[in-house]
C-alpha cells in the first residue's frame, strides 16, 4: 500500500550547509552527500574502518568523527562561520539601531 507524502511538513535544505552529519546506519553509500557538498568535505573512498559500532549513536559521523575535515577544511569552515556570525552581528545592530530610533519618536 502507497501513502501520500505530506508536502507541507517538508523543507528545502539550506544551499550553503557548512557542517553535515551522516548515520552511516542509514546511509546508502550513494554519494549523493559527496556531489551536494561545495567544500569537497564528504567524498567517497574503499576505506571501512571504524564504519561498526555496537550502538547506533555511535554510527554517527560528523567532523569530530572523521579524520580528514578538521585538518583539511578547517580553515574554510571556520571563515564561513565567521563571515555568517558578521551578517547576523550586523542585522541585529541594524534592528536595534532601528528600535532605538522608533523609541525616541
């Protein structure tokens, strides 16, 4: 039996994803994470160790879990991180300069 999807409890994901999680017990090994990601940070190899766990917490894997994103795309992460931190200081300057204003009129 086919059921509907619900579209409306569906969101688009955000085009610039920084940090990514994969469950490897879902995951398909289809490589789709590896095409999407614009830092080249998930790629597929025929490496498989440390990919079994007696928990399925532990099938989690993030850049704390792997070994190449800290050290090979650190830096550009984190300057992602900073030039997003900047746009939001700046927004909320914007809005709390434009509060003040509406006060003192």
């Amino acid at each position: 039996e086919e059921s509907e999807v619900n579209t409306s409890e569906l969101r688009t994901a955000d085009e610039q994803i920084v940090s990514g999680r994969i469950d490897l017990g879902r995951c398909m090994f289809c490589g789709l994470c590896a095409e999407a990601c614009g830092f080249t940070s998930f790629f597929m190899t025929n490496e498989y160790d440390g990919m079994s766990a007696f928990s399925r917490q532990d099938l989690w894997m993030d850049a704390s879990r792997t070994r190449l994103l800290p050290n090979v795309h650190q830096e550009a992460v984190d300057g992602e991180l900073a030039k997003r931190a900047s746009k939001e200081r700046t927004k909320r300057e914007k809005a709390a300069a434009r509060a003040a204003k509406e006060e003192s009129a």
